[in-house]
C-alpha cells in the first residue's frame, strides 16, 4: 500500500515551520495512530478525522493506520491538522490523487459531521507556507477571506471534507452543506477612530507631550488626580499615529489570528490599543499558555500603543515583565522543549494617582495619605521601569478659568495633529535614511553620542551633572537625548503650520545687550541655528536678535526662555521659525522661570 503525503503549518509564536505529513496502511490489527510529539488536541483528531470521513460519505480504511508528523522533534499544537491527516489518509487508501494532495498545504479542524471549522492562526501559517515555496493552500470556507490577504498564493476554501476529496479527484457526487464561518469584526474594534483629541480641553501641556510620544514613538507616563484627562489622552494617541505600513499591517493582523481574534477581509491599517484590566496576570500580557503559546497583550499592541491604566495598581512583577520587552522589541517565551517569540514593537503609556486617595498634589483638595502610604504606593513603578519611560508628565485637573480660555481658543484635532506626526517622522526617517531605524525612540545612545553627533558641552551640561551625580543613569542620559531629537524639531513643526509674527509691529530689543550684562548662563545656552535674526540683518549668529513681548527683560525671563530655545522644558514659547526666514521669537507675558 503507497504512503499518503500531504503538508501543514505548525506554529510556534508568529513564526511557523512547514511539517511533512505522512499517512502509512498496513494489514495489521485496526488502529490509528499520530507520531511526532503531538499534542492532547492533535492526538483526539483520530476519532474527529475518523467520524468526518465517514459521515461525509469518503469512507474510512479499517486497518492499521500510522500518521507521522515530520520533523518529528518539533512539537505541535492544535486541531489545524485535522484537513491534512484525513487527505493522506485517503491518498494512501487511494480514494483521491496521490500527486494533487502532495502539492497542496492543507489546514483545517473537522468536525464529526465533516464541515471544516474554521481555526486561528490562519494568516500566518498561510504566510509561512507563501515563504515556504507552497503554491496552493486549502483552508476552511470561514478562513478563506483571512487566508486571500497573503499575496502570490491561491487559496482553496472547502467547507467539507468531502469537497476537498472531490477537489483532489475523488469520485463522489457534491453534497451541499452550510458552511461554518468566522466570527465577522464587530464595529467596536475601530471605536478609537471616532474619539477626537479635539475633546480635550485645557490640557495644553499633555497635549503636546503626546504628539511627542506619536512624533518619536516614545512611551510616556501620566501622573495625576482621578478626573484630569490621563485616560482621554492615553485612548487618543493611537488616533495620532499614522497608518500602519503593509509589512507592520500584516504582523498586527498576524497577532490578532494567532489570539484568535477575528481579522476581517482586510489587513489592519490603523495602530492597535490594548487596555489591559491591572488584575491581569504576566502571562495574559506578555504571552504563554500551557499548550500552544499565545500572543499578549504586549504582542497584540506591536506598532500600537499598550495603555496600562492605575498602573500601580498592577502586580510588581507584571510591571517588571516589560522591562526587558521596553528594550529588545522582542518577547521570548521560553518553554523546555521550544521557545516562541512575538515582536513587542509598542508604546507603553502608564497612567497613575499621585497617592491611593489620588488628591496628593491637587489645589483643590487634601490627601489623607500618610507620606509612607505614598512613597510605598508609587514604589510599586520601580526605578528601572520609569528608566525606560521617555515621557513622564504631571497631569493637572482642567479649572474653570481654563475651561473658558479652552472655549474661545481653536483646538487641535485628530486629523491635524496627525499630519503633523506624519510630517515629523517623515524628517526623522529622513535623517535617519542611512541607519536601519525609523524612529528616534529607536536610535542608540551610542549612535547619538558619536563625536561626530554630540552636541556642545554647554548644551547638554545639565543632563551631564545629573549623572555625574548619580541622578541620572546612562539609559536616562539616552533617553534625554533622544527625546530632545524629537521634541525640537516637534516644536518646529508644529510653529511651521501658524502664522508668523509681524516684524514691523514687534518691538524689537537686542537679547545680546542684555546678556551682556551678566546673564552669561541663559546666553551659553541658546543655540544659534535655531534663533532667528531680525529683519534689519543687525545681529550675526554669535548674536542673536530676539523679539520680545515681556514688559522687563530680568533673568525671570531669560533663564526659562534660553533653557527652552535649548530644548528642554524650562519654558514655552509660541513661535518659532525656521532659520532662513526673517523673523521673531515672541514670548507671551506669562513666562516665568519653574
């Protein structure tokens, strides 16, 4: 008797190896048996493959039946195997063509009653299959929509296993049957798309530490009393980023297949958002199981962001999973016979209370927390996790005088926001179009601190005494960096879009006078390329000209003003303009030193 061959995916993590299955008859006592370290639900599929074949009508040979599954050192999981055993089952029998069920990757889980049931983990075992060499793919009826979304492969869906031996040449009369489908994507998967940044008001700050974020990819930290804004703009950041680029589309659908959510019949084109509950366990965000190891929610939010809200309130060691995760991009689950890793691309963005009652800080209410409550309640975020968060913000609540300025001032949508993004990462990927990153949040320290990138010792003399001090580590030190790539030009960006100040109606006052004077400290500090010069063309670049809108030019003024010009946050400033236009700076009367 001829030995059926036929092939399936197993899968483990996103990646997935093609596997040679085998199907032997002999004359011996009745049996039926799967080698080649199956798992509990790929060793019951003799009776579903048995039970399918009959009730369909294809038959079932009553002798000793072997089904190898090779490589047989790898393991597999699942009923995807179903399909393939029972078409080299019936080429071994002879029932279809030997040579038509050999060029074919079947996967599938049958039913007792022969329909094919649909199974998850389609797309990317299709796609390992498309890289594999495989031409042709047959899959459940209810999959086949997920399974068109690989390119350069054909795809046959089948809902019953006798349709698939008829397709491979068997001689039996079609019977129709209703086929099982997938669970269609319901509309609440794209409820970020109508949430419009737009909606928050009075938060001028926030917002624009989350276009940073979007701009630099860069995670965040929001720190504030219960009713300020932290989840409206953790839930508005995936509305910033732009759309997801094919490669990162396939992989973000990829994930959602193997977690066995429903992929629709197109590929995600927009960032994913996972809010896990803060009683979620490491394994639910990380990935694992006990059987076949599945993706978590960090995995699922790759090129998305990951929101953990009242982040203390999660387990430390949940919290200390992501470390490793925050710095590789890579999730590597380790198990005694194999070890699957997922891509953990996302922006983690933790938002928290000042203290347990959540009223520390807030003018407008008391805490009654005791100062070691508070210590002990933030100390559940331990110091090498907020190492690694770029962005750490104290969120205030909105008062009512900010809620009318809101109301008269124009506000910053979505859409805009996100050509902003768009514009900005465009100029990083530029600049970074030698190097094999995109996005600062991913460049090396190393990378920026060549000498041919470092920046002038007056520049970053703040961040140096931090660590000098031990204040800052050298991550930090990085991070800041990095972070200052991102958040100047960010700041440019976002001015370019305005309109510029008229130089005729501005009064106009040479800073250099009055750095002279004694303000040896703010003057170090401003760089050159940035300052813009009057339209009289009086200064030169070792003296800057500055409009100003501020009553008294004290050193109230310019310490915030010339920190802030440096790219840091020691001030605000309205506008700014590029270098080669004539121009001002003007600084609203509000400025002040922190």
């Amino acid at each position: 008797m001829a030995v059926g061959h036929t092939s399936a995916v197993a899968l483990l993590g996103l990646t997935s190896s093609l596997v040679q299955v085998e199907a032997d008859i002999s004359s011996n006592l009745p049996g039926f048996a799967i080698i080649g370290l199956p798992d509990a639900a790929l060793g019951e599929a003799r009776d579903r493959v048995r039970a399918a074949a009959t009730n369909s009508g294809c038959g079932f040979p009553t002798r000793k039946i072997t089904v190898n599954l090779s490589p047989a050192a790898l393991p597999k999981h699942g009923s995807g195997f179903d399909l393939a055993i029972a078409m080299a089952v019936l080429a071994a029998e002879g029932t279809v063509s030997g040579e038509s069920v050999q060029r074919v990757v079947h996967l599938g889980e049958l039913g007792l009653d022969g329909r094919l049931r649909p199974t998850t983990g389609v797309l990317p075992a299709v796609l390992a299959a498309a890289r594999a060499g495989a031409e042709i793919v047959m899959v459940p009826t209810g999959n086949a929509d997920e399974a068109a979304l690989v390119p350069g492969i054909r795809i046959v869906g089948v809902a019953s296993v006798r349709d698939a031996a008829i397709w491979h040449g068997a001689e039996l009369e079609p019977v129709p049957v209703d086929p099982i489908l997938a669970p269609a994507r319901s509309a609440a998967d794209d409820d970020g798309e109508s949430l419009d940044l737009a909606d928050i008001v009075g938060n001028e700050d926030a917002i624009e530490a989350m276009l940073v974020a979007a701009a630099g990819g860069h995670h965040a930290f929001l720190l504030g009393p219960p009713g300020a804004g932290k989840t409206m703009l953790a839930a508005r950041l995936p509305g910033l980023l732009p759309d997801l680029e094919p490669e990162e589309a396939l992989e973000v659908s990829s994930l959602r297949s193997l977690a066995g959510l429903p992929v629709g019949t197109q590929l995600t084109s927009r960032p994913p958002l996972e809010a896990p509950h803060h009683t979620a366990t490491a394994a639910s965000l990380v990935g694992g199981g006990s059987g076949a190891i599945r993706p978590g929610a960090a995995a699922r939010a790759s090129h998305g962001v990951l929101f953990m809200d009242e982040a203390p309130e999660f387990s430390p060691v949940v919290l200390d999973a992501l470390r490793q995760p925050l710095e590789s991009g890579v999730i590597s689950i380790h198990r005694a016979n194999a070890v699957a890793h997922f891509p953990a691309r996302f922006q983690l963005v933790l938002a928290a209370n000042p203290c347990p009652c959540g009223q520390y800080g807030a003018p407008d209410s008391e805490c009654v927390c005791p100062p070691t409550s508070r210590r002990r309640y933030l100390a559940r975020l331990s110091g090498p996790l907020l190492d690694r968060i770029d962005i750490q913000l104290r969120v205030a609540r909105v008062t009512a005088a900010r809620l009318r300025l809101a109301d008269e001032a124009p506000r910053l949508s979505s859409a805009d926001a996100r050509a902003r993004v768009v514009q900005a990462r465009g100029a990083a990927r530029e600049r970074l179009a030698a190097t094999p990153w995109k996005l600062n949040s991913q460049v090396p320290g190393s990378w920026l601190r060549e000498p041919s990138r470092r920046l002038a010792p007056a520049t970053t003399s703040a961040i140096d005494r931090a660590l000098e001090r031990g204040g800052l580590t050298m991550r930090g030190y990085d991070r800041v960096l990095r972070l200052r790539y991102t958040h100047y030009p960010h700041r440019l960006t976002r001015v370019m879009t305005g309109h510029s100040p008229d130089v005729s109606r501005t009064p106009m006052r040479p800073l250099v006078a009055v750095l002279r004077t004694g303000h040896r400290r703010a003057r170090d500090r401003i760089p050159h390329q940035v300052v813009c010069t009057a339209e009289s063309g009086t200064a030169t670049d070792q003296e800057p000209v500055l409009g100003l809108e501020v009553p008294r030019h004290g050193p109230e003024v310019f310490e915030p003003l010339c920190g802030l010009l440096a790219g840091d946050d020691r001030g605000r400033q309205d506008r700014v303009v590029p270098h080669d236009q004539p121009c001002v700076v003007v600084v609203p009367d509000r400025l002040r030193a922190v």
